[in-house]
C-alpha cells in the first residue's frame, strides 16, 4: 500500500514538473532575425566623407535650364572664357585661356562618353587635339576649368569615387613630367548624390560657382556663387551633431553659411560690382585707353599683346577700388565734419590712413597705364 502511495506521489509530482516546462517554453519569446542592411558604396563614400564637410561661405543661387548654364556663369575675361558644346542630345563644356592660346573641351564617342582633349592656337588655327596624360582612363570627364596658374584643374566625372551621378575632382599639371597628378574628389559640399556638374572660380574677386541639379526638377540646375576659401577648414563633429554638419553637406540653406549679414552684404557687392564691370567691357567703346596720339583703343580685344591685355584688365579692378575707397573717405570726412571734438580725435587717424592708402594706389595707376602703354607699343612698332 505505501509502495503504492509512493508511485502515485512520485506521478503526481513528474506531471506537474513537465506541465511548468511546457507553460515556460511556451512563454519564451522566439528570438527575432536580425536583419542587416546593405549600404550602396556611394552612401558608404558619403559618410566617409562627412565628417571632412569642408566649410563654404556661399552667397547667392539661382535655378537655370541645364542646357544652357554656362551662359549664366559671369566669368570674367581675365579668368578666361567658358562655352558650351552642343552634339546632338549631348551637352559638354570649353574653356580658352585669357591669352587665347590654349584650350581644354570635352568631346563625345558615340556611346556618349566624354573625353576631354586640350589643343595650342599656331597662328589662326588650333593644334591637333592630345589627350591629358594622367588622366585619359577616367571615366567620362567633362566640364573642364583651368586656373589662370596653368596647374590646378578642375572637372567632373562618372564611375568610381564618386557620390552618384557626375562628381567634381581636381588634379595639378606637372610640368616637370607633362602628366597630371591624380584626381581627388573635391568632397562635401560641391559633391552630392546628385549630379554636380562644374566648378569654377575668379581669384581676382574672390568668387566662385557651383553648378549642381541637387534639388532640382529634370532640366534645371541651380548655380550656387561663393567664395573660395585660400585654405581648408572642416567643420568640427565634436562640436556639431551630425545631423547639422550633414545640413551643410547638402546645402540645405545658404544663409547658414553666412559668417554674418554684413559679410554677405559685402561679397553680394563684390559680386555687382564684378558683374558691372564685365557688362561695360563687353559694350562697344565702354572705355577709352590712349596708347599714343594716333591710337585709342575702346575694347580690351584691341591689345596686340596679352600681357597687355591681362595688365590692363587688373588695372581696371585697380580703379574700381579706388572709386570705392575714395567714396569711403568722402563718407568719413562727411561724419568728421559734423562730429564733436571727441569723436573727431577718434577718426582723425582713420582719416589720415585713407588718404594715403588713396595716394598709394594713384601712383600705382599712373605706372600702371605707363607700363601697359610702353608694353603695347613695342609691339606696335615692330
């Protein structure tokens, strides 16, 4: 009977452990698959990059038909001269030199793809076109822009390295080799995932533009202007979330960039004042230049000599500041005459240092157009 007992105790006790395993298993949540996402290179490259988003004052922008953007680019005639290339459906870019004599433009195979040749003028007529050696295996260049220095070159390019679409790069001529170095992806913020399609910039004003059809319906492209930085500075992670540096990356908003509204107001002048001039010298007799008694030239294309030429085109900017410094000084002697004693002592030596400062660069004209003279009418003479 206990025997018994002990059997129907130790079923009892056997059920009860079996019945808790099953309601615990039970209870256990299955374990979720984890799913990993594969990111495409160029959102890999992307971030890489984010965290070297170079900082970019940029000042204005405006949206034009892409089939046509070069025309709104105002590149002044010292930098030299940018023209489109139209074959067909395909659209692709030239740039002459300020001396006229070299030239860098892409051309089209029939696939479509671009290659970018440069060519000498000999006499009326241009050399046979020779590829860039260094980098004539890169995948449809396009766009070119060479530097007045005749080294620093800038392009845009498909394939590798970059962030979709077209990418700008830079290289350097070496002229000890004739070869160009190799490309480096100019980063963020003139790259995006979109195409982004030339970069060229006027050292003389201090600006540069950016042609890119981010955000942009098919067609239209915006032009960005801004000013080119004489050296690189990053934004800080460790100071910025990512989120606000990648705000940048993608130029969500220009008057972000702004060091302040009186910088702006300052290179948005600039800007007008660069544009002004480009428009007079672009009109017929929009100047007058005397060589000598007999001859008065009215068109920077009447120089024979292209040192000339460019001496000149520097002199012009020479003028246009000291137009502006002499408007400064007329404001301040304005204030000065209707200040107290105080503020008078205080503006005295501001004064003083305009007035040289104006002195200098009239001195500066005068040997100038003495210079340019002498330089035109040796070759007049020969």
């Amino acid at each position: 009977m206990k025997i018994r007992r002990f059997f129907i105790t130790f079923a009892i006790i056997l059920f009860c452990q079996v019945t808790y395993a099953q309601k615990k298993r039970a209870k256990t949540p299955a374990k979720k698959k984890v799913e990993t996402v594969q990111r495409s290179p160029e959102e890999l490259l992307f971030e890489n990059m984010l965290e070297s988003t170079q900082r970019v004052f940029f000042i204005d922008s405006i949206v034009v038909d892409k089939e046509d953007f070069i025309k709104h680019i105002p590149l002044p005639r010292e930098c030299g001269t940018i023209s489109a290339i139209q074959e067909g459906e395909n659209t692709g870019a030239a740039y002459i030199n300020e001396f006229g004599n070299k030239k860098y433009y892409s051309v089209r195979d029939t696939t479509g793809n671009a290659a970018i040749y440069t060519s000498d003028k000999l006499g009326n007529d241009w050399s046979k076109p020779m590829g860039l050696t260094g980098i004539d295996n890169i995948t449809n260049p396009d766009y070119p822009f060479m530097m007045p220095d005749g080294t620093t070159f800038y392009f845009s390019q498909t394939g590798d390295d970059t962030l979709g679409g077209y990418d700008i790069f830079v290289t350097r001529y070496d002229g000890s080799t004739g070869e160009f170095l190799k490309p480096n992806n100019m980063g963020l913020p003139f790259n995006s995932t979109a195409n982004d399609y030339m970069y060229v910039v006027d050292e003389l004003d201090s600006l540069g533009w950016l042609v890119t059809d981010r955000f942009q319906p098919e067609g239209k492209v915006c032009i960005y202007t801004f000013v080119p930085s004489k050296t690189r500075e990053n934004f800080d992670l460790a100071e910025m979330s990512e989120s606000e540096v990648r705000q940048f990356a993608t130029i969500q908003s220009i008057q972000d960039t702004w060091p302040s509204e009186e910088a702006h107001e300052v290179a948005l002048q600039r800007l007008q004042n660069m544009m002004t001039r480009n428009t007079q010298l672009h009109e017929t007799a929009s100047f007058t230049f005397e060589i000598n008694d007999e001859i008065t030239y009215h068109s920077p294309d009447d120089f024979l000599s292209a040192s000339a030429r460019k001496k000149f085109m520097e002199l012009l900017q020479l003028k246009e500041r000291n137009q502006e410094n002499l408007q400064r000084l007329e404001t301040m002697r304005e204030r000065y005459y209707h200040a107290d004693d105080a503020e008078r002592a205080s503006m005295r030596k501001n004064i003083l240092d305009a007035e040289k400062e104006l002195e200098r660069q009239n001195v500066s004209i005068l040997n100038s157009e003495k210079n340019i003279r002498n330089e035109e009418i040796m070759l007049l003479t020969k």
